[in-house]
C-alpha cells in the first residue's frame, strides 16, 4: 500500500529484488520509497513484505523539542524489516511503516531520505496468488485467440 498522501503520486507495486530508496516525494506531506532510477514514482510495499537495508536505518529525530534543539539522525541497529501498516483507524494520519526484529516500529515519513533497501520477499499470501493469477491470465489470452 501507499500512505494516504501518496494518492496523487504515481506509483506501482513492489516487485523482489527491487532496489529502493527512501524519497520526499514532490508535493506531498509524506516520504516512502522509489525504485532507484525511478524518483517520481512510489513503490507500494504490501504489509508482510521484507526488506534488507544497505547499511543500519537512520531515522530522524521527531517532536516538539526538535524545533529548538536540531539532532542527529537516530541509527536503529538492524539492516532488516516488515513493511507494516498502523493507525488504520485514523484515515488522516500516516501509515505506513517499518517493523524492526527488535519491535520497534518507526514511520516512513520518519526515516531520514536516501536510504537504500532490497526487497527480500512479498507476503506469502501475495506470492502464493501470483502463479494463480497469471495462469488465469493465460487461460484468458488462449481463450481469446480461439
């Protein structure tokens, strides 16, 4: 999924291996990922799907106190997560977000930009429906040319 203020930016779905980068979208309130190469358009993580990062995450330092006092980048010590998603029961607040093994659950808008990630892997569920999905596909395709 893409947060709600993604809406007016296109994108397209994750695929495994692509290669990431954490991106402020132009004209949005929020940041997610693009596909390297590809600025412009969102990538949609569904929830389940894992990522690898390049080196530890980095995420900014959030609240009323960083107006006064700036900080350095927060360095989270894992190279691995879940995309997840939270507070589904606020329609007007962000989403999307990142699960570490820890726990811990940090928002994409609160990662720092030009952070790079590997899709590892899709949700079983997802993976499972795409053979399925592309066979009846094919049974289409072969329908219609007879």
């Amino acid at each position: 999924m893409c947060d709600y203020s993604l809406h007016e930016v296109p994108s397209r779905p994750a695929k495994v291996g692509d290669r990431l980068v954490s991106t402020q979208f132009w004209n949005t309130t929020t940041q997610g990922f693009s596909a390297v190469g590809e600025p412009k358009v969102a990538v949609c993580l569904l929830p389940g799907t894992e990522l690898a990062f390049e080196s530890e995450v980095r995420r900014k330092e959030t609240g009323f106190l960083l107006s006064f006092f700036k900080k350095e980048p927060r360095h989270i010590p894992h190279r691995v997560g879940r995309f997840r998603q939270v507070n589904l029961d606020n329609p007007c607040t962000h989403h999307d977000a990142i699960e570490f093994p820890d726990g811990q659950i940090v928002l994409l808008t609160h990662l720092c930009v030009g952070q790079y990630a590997t899709v590892l892997q899709l949700p079983a569920d997802q993976t499972a429906k795409a053979p399925a999905e592309a066979r009846a596909h094919a049974r289409r395709s072969a329908s219609a040319r007879v």
